[in-house]
C-alpha cells in the first residue's frame, strides 16, 4: 500500500521501499504492466498468475496477447542486501525511466511509474466525477 518516490542508480537498480521488503523475501518477479508501468509481483502471486495464464486456451487471441504481455516481459528479480533490484534494461526503456521512479503499492504487487505517466495517472484518478460513472457497475459493498 501506498506510493514512495525513489531513484534509479547508474546500474538501473531501484531501491525498494522497506515496508515491500519482507514480502520480497522468496524473490519476485518484475513484468510489464497494463498501463505504461510495471509490475513487482511475489513469487507466491506471480505463480498464480502463470497458473491462470496457463489453463487460458491458446486458440484464443485474447489470451495469447496476455500471455505474450506478461510473460515475455518476466524476469526473476532478486532484492540485494541494499534493498534494491535490477529494473532490466527493455523494461526501462519501455517506461523511458532514467532517474526517478514512483513505486504504488497494490497489495499482492506494485507498480513502478515514472513520476511523469504517475502524474496523468493521479489527474485521472482525481476527477470525482468520471470516478462515479467508471466504477458504478463495481461492488465494493461488504
């Protein structure tokens, strides 16, 4: 939960927020998002992810664009003793991140934007108005 703003060093590793750590602790996987962002999942979380891919048929095209999405970007990433991980270089270069990164929590997973698409992000998520006709079909009741 939450958002952190943290910077890149030269090598490309990202320095994670302590409260991600322990949950990183038997590894974690980094893919592209859904949005122009990326993906840290556990390796608990990513597992149920590439179980689920992996029972969609692969005569459907929709499944195997998701399929292609995700795991084509897939690493394995570990965390240094520093709190750190590597954000391999295609993924960078995808999000056009040198320097600064936003990390938004997610709950099994967070993100990691670049401070400017986390920007336009926040702006969409801050008009009350689409916010009431975009999730109206959502039950968020008890």
């Amino acid at each position: 939960l939450g958002q952190y703003q943290h910077a890149l060093d030269d090598k490309g590793r990202l320095t994670i927020p302590a409260v991600f750590r322990d949950s990183l602790a038997e590894g974690a996987f980094i893919s592209q998002g859904f949005d122009r962002n990326l993906m840290v999942m556990t390796a608990t979380y990513f597992q149920q992810v590439y179980q689920r891919i992996n029972a969609m048929s692969i005569t459907d095209p929709a499944a195997r664009l998701l399929r292609r999405l995700i795991l084509s970007s897939a690493y394995q990433v570990e965390v240094d003793k520093a709190g750190r991980i590597l954000l391999p270089q295609n993924l960078r270069q995808f999000l056009g991140m040198n320097g600064e990164a936003m990390i938004i929590g997610q709950g099994e997973y967070f993100e990691v934007w670049t401070p400017a698409e986390w920007g336009r992000q926040m702006q969409t998520l801050q008009d009350a108005e689409a916010n009431a006709q975009r999730f109206q079909a959502l039950d968020l009741g008890a």
